[in-house]
C-alpha cells in the first residue's frame, strides 16, 4: 500500500471516529490532517474545539481552524465562520463579515447559507434592508 492509501485510509477512520461520536480519537486523527491543510479535518477539529467535543473547548483554536477551512472555500466552514460572527460565538459579534463569509458559501449553493442571507438582508441586519436581495436569496434556496 502506498502512503497516499494510507493516509486515506486514517483519514476515513478519523472520519469515522467523529460520525460515531469518539471525539477523542477523532481529534487526536484528524489533527496532522488539519495542520497539513486538509480543510474537511479543519472544520471538524472547529466544531470540535468550538464546543468541547474530546478537546477542552477553546474559542482560539475553533476560530483558527475554521477559517483556515474556510479560506480554503470550504461552504460549511464559511457557514460556520458567518454563524460565528453572528452570534458573536468564539468571535466579536460582527454582521458584517457574517455577511461575508455566509455570501460565499451562498454562492456555493448552501442553502441555510441562502436562507439565512435572506434574514439577514430581510432584517437590515449586517446590510442595509433589502427586500430585493432578501427575495432573491430566499429563491435561490428554494423558498
């Protein structure tokens, strides 16, 4: 086996450490991924730091690792960056780049990213209210 099967091969068990809950393992695997750049580890390791998920939870470390995936035009990790900005969770609260980052993954076709840029430009929240922009978002995510 090459070392590209086997790094296939950890990645999917570090994967499937995480879908079956073993959240240590899963961080423990999946760290030499995300600090190589892997941006599916990225997001993982964010969500994982982000609420104590087999790691002590650290806002640092869930905000580093999710931007690094999001950088990368990782749509869930942009998702979750904008929600962080939003909610001003593990991050100063800030509509704006909420805006930014829930944009991105909106043209990349995620849908709650499409619906909550709706809200958004439908509240004024971030943006100027815009019921056009508000309208066409909504649409584009099949509402």
């Amino acid at each position: 086996m090459s070392v590209e099967d086997n790094e296939a091969v950890d990645f999917n068990s570090a994967m499937s450490a995480f879908e079956s809950k073993h959240f240590s393992t899963a961080a423990q695997m999946l760290g030499p991924f995300a600090e190589k750049g892997n941006a599916e580890a990225q997001h993982r390791l964010a969500i994982m730091y982000q609420n104590g998920l087999g790691v002590a939870q650290n806002d640092a470390e869930a905000v580093r690792y999710m931007r690094a995936a999001a950088d990368q035009g990782h749509a869930l990790a942009q998702h979750g960056l904008g929600f962080m900005y939003m909610e001003g969770e593990c991050v100063k609260q800030d509509p704006a780049e909420a805006i930014k980052w829930f944009t991105l993954a909106a043209e990349q076709g995620l849908a709650g990213s499409q619906t909550t840029l709706a809200m958004m430009y439908e509240q004024g929240n971030g943006v100027e209210k815009n019921e056009e922009e508000a309208k066409k978002w909504y649409a584009k995510a099949g509402f």
